[in-house]
C-alpha cells in the first residue's frame, strides 16, 4: 500500500535522499528573501528584498553549490532548521511535510510543472529587488506580504 504513496507520505525529512530532499522545494524563492525580526516580540516581518543570487525570473540561485561560500548568511535547510525557523512560510513544502500536512495543487510534485506555484502567485517571480548596493536599514522601505506567509492565509491557497 505504501508503494502507491507519494515519498512526502511516506517519508520524514530526516530519511528522505538529497534528490527526495531538493525535489519538495517548490521553487517560490521565498526562503532567498530578506526578513526582519522584532527584537521585542520576534515577530517577523517580509520584505521583497532578494538575495545577490536570486534570479528574479526563474526563482532559483544563480549559483546553488557555492551559496554559502558566497552569501555568509545564506541558511542551508535541513530537517532541524525547518523545524527551529520561524520564517518558513506556511505554504513551505519542507515545513508541511514537517507538519505532517500535504501540498498544495500547485506544488510541482503535484501538479507535474513547475509553473503552477508562479501561476498561483505564491512566488517571488518579478516581485523582487536586489539586496546589491542597499542598506539593511533600507529593507524596512520594502516590507511586504506574501500569499500564504502565515497560517492564516494558509487555508485561501487550497481553493
């Protein structure tokens, strides 16, 4: 029975292979923004300011294998960090499946494209500016909000 289940039912992060592993990424590049923490409340906040490596069109790193050699404080995910981060958004893949939630239609494992999740408008595709030449105290100037970024939204992308 096992066999006809999609490897997200049926494995926990901590078992899955890296090909397992890199495939539940959904491609929204939202993991690649800048996000600014309260320090009174931790709350955080969104902004659309992306990564020196983000590619604005196609939502991926321009240079994935050497990211962290190049961007200091780039977060490589793991099954503890999508445990420990508060700024996953809920519509995170490694996060739903952490939850023991299922994907959304317009994750590629579901959906078979890779399109869906910008046609959903989930992703950051041409939503973004370069964190290249600003400030961080310029990021506050582009605080956003992102479809499905909490669990209340959480619900509205299931429709």
């Amino acid at each position: 029975m096992t066999d006809d289940l999609p490897f997200w039912k049926t494995k926990s992060l901590d078992n899955m292979n890296e090909v397992e592993w890199e495939s539940l990424c959904d491609g929204c590049a939202r993991c690649c923004l800048n996000k600014l923490e309260d320090w009174d409340t931790s709350e955080i906040v969104w902004t659309n300011v992306a990564c020196t490596l983000l590619n604005d069109q196609s939502c991926r790193c321009n240079d994935y294998a050497n990211r962290q050699k190049k961007v200091s404080d780039c977060v490589q995910l793991t099954p503890n960090e999508v445990r420990e981060l508060s700024w996953l958004p809920a519509t995170c893949a490694y996060r739903l499946i952490s939850e023991n939630h299922d994907l959304y239609w317009w994750h590629p494992l579901i959906s078979g494209d890779p399109e869906t999740v910008h046609q959903a408008g989930i992703s950051a595709r041409s939503r973004t500016v370069s964190e290249d030449g600003m400030e961080p105290e310029e990021y506050e100037d582009y605080i956003v909000s992102w479809p499905g970024e909490t669990y209340e939204d959480k619900n509205q992308q299931t429709k």
